[in-house]
C-alpha cells in the first residue's frame, strides 16, 4: 500500500512540477515578473528539488540501503566541497565587477524591450541594469569564490525589483547619485559631483523616474528602448534621441 501511494504521489508531484515549469516559462517570456512570479520561481525550484528527491527514492527503493547511504555522502560532500568554495568574504574587486557588467550588458544587444521584463526572452530599461549587474555579480562570486557577491546582494537585488524610479530615489541603498546633466547629448552639460568622473556602468535617470541608461565608455550609452523595441546602443553626441534630450540625474552601483 505505501509503495503504491509512494509511485502516485511522485506521480502527482511531477504533474505539478511540469505545470509550475510551464507557468515560470510564460510568466519570463511574456515580462511578467513582480513579487508574485519571483516567489513562484523560487517555489519552482524548492518543489523540482523536492519531487527529484521522491523520484530518486522511487527509483532506488529496491536497492540495497548501502547505495542510498554512498548517495548521501557523495552529495554532502559535494555540498561541502561547494560551500567551502564560496565561504570567501573578500571585498568586491570593483574593477574586475565594472568589466565584467559591460561585457554581461553587451550580450543583451538586440532583446526585444518588454515592460516588466528581466530575461533574454524580454527586458525593460530597469531590468536591463539590474540583471546584467546581478549577472556580473554570480559570475564574480562564483569563479573567484568570493561569497559577498552572490549573497545576499545579488541575491537581494534579484528579489527587490528596483525600477528606474528607485533607483534615482536610491532605494535600498543600492545606487548614489554623482552627478546630473541637462541632456547628454551635450556632453558640455554634464556635471559631476566634486572628485567624481564618469566611468563605465554609471546610470543615467531621467527625471521623473521614468527610463535609465546605462553608460558604456566613449560616449556611448546601452539601454532597453520601449521606442526601438529593443535593447539598443548609442552615442549620445549631438544625437537627437529623445532620452539624449531629457534632464538626467546620473548615479553608480554602491558596488561599483
């Protein structure tokens, strides 16, 4: 009888876990993400975690109990191994993070622009900076092991959505302001706070809140533009590009 109710239950639980797939995929491509769909990520992966457990235990019911008990040491000490990896708490190297958010910026050239959205599949102006930031910081925290990267504040910037409006009102901490211009495209109007330059990864808020730019050396800015519908890159120079022409606030990552 257990055995039965055991093959129905995982039978059961894969059901579900391939509808909460399905459900995440369309949520992600059509931009939905809010504090809803983050939870019903994250409850995603708890409830695959937990169903790959009892599929694992289906399957493995008949074997001897020593191969269950090797299972369970190879993984705790794959765990550790893991763990021991990310226990660093180096300070974030600022430099290597700024170089590797331009490069993670660049690969999203060309994703079509999505209110809401924060994948490849469909991103917007806010979604753009936080995601390639968070990114930068996975890739950072994980091939250097360092830990304060990855917790809590990528993990903390994936969770609290972030949008352009808070980030000119550095909302969490996790943006300053350096800086403001008239319109980039007269780079004559910008002026920066005293000591501070612009540097690669520095935003640009328009004031109201309402788009963000991210700044990529050169003159050059990358954002997610709802009027090309997509994520696009351009020399502000003389450009008569509407988000160009609009008063700005610049700001930088408290991390950068």
């Amino acid at each position: 009888m257990s055995l039965i109710f055991r093959r129905k239950l995982s039978d059961l639980c894969l059901s579900m876990l391939v509808f909460l797939v399905i459900t995440s995929v369309f949520a992600l491509y059509y931009g939905l993400i809010g504090s809803t769909v983050r939870m019903l990520l994250v409850g995603t992966i708890l409830f695959a975690v937990f169903t790959a457990a009892l599929l694992l235990h289906r399957f493995l019911r008949d074997k001897r109990r020593i191969r269950i008990i090797f299972l369970i040491l190879l993984l705790l000490s794959t765990v550790a191994l893991s763990v021991k990896q990310l226990a660093g708490g180096s300070e974030i190297d600022r430099l290597s993070l700024r170089s590797s958010y331009t490069q993670r910026l660049n690969s999203y050239l060309g994703v079509r622009y999505s209110w809401g959205g924060e994948t490849r599949l469909g991103i917007d102006c806010s979604g753009l900076a936080r995601t390639a930031l968070v990114d930068a910081m996975l890739a950072q925290g994980w091939y250097e092991g360092n830990a304060r990267t990855i917790w809590p504040v990528a993990w903390r910037l994936w969770w609290r959505d972030t949008s352009a409006s808070g980030m000119l009102n550095e909302s969490y901490g996790y943006t300053r302001r350096i800086g403001h211009a008239d319109e980039l495209s007269e780079p004559g109007s910008i002026r920066m706070d005293q000591g501070m330059s612009l540097q690669a990864g520095d935003l640009a808020v328009t004031d109201g809140g309402a788009h963000v730019m991210i700044y990529k050396g050169d003159g050059r800015w990358i954002e997610a533009n709802p009027d090309d519908g997509r994520v696009v890159e351009n020399s502000a120079a003389k450009s008569s590009r509407a988000y160009f022409s609009m008063p700005v606030t610049i700001l930088r990552w408290w991390m950068l």
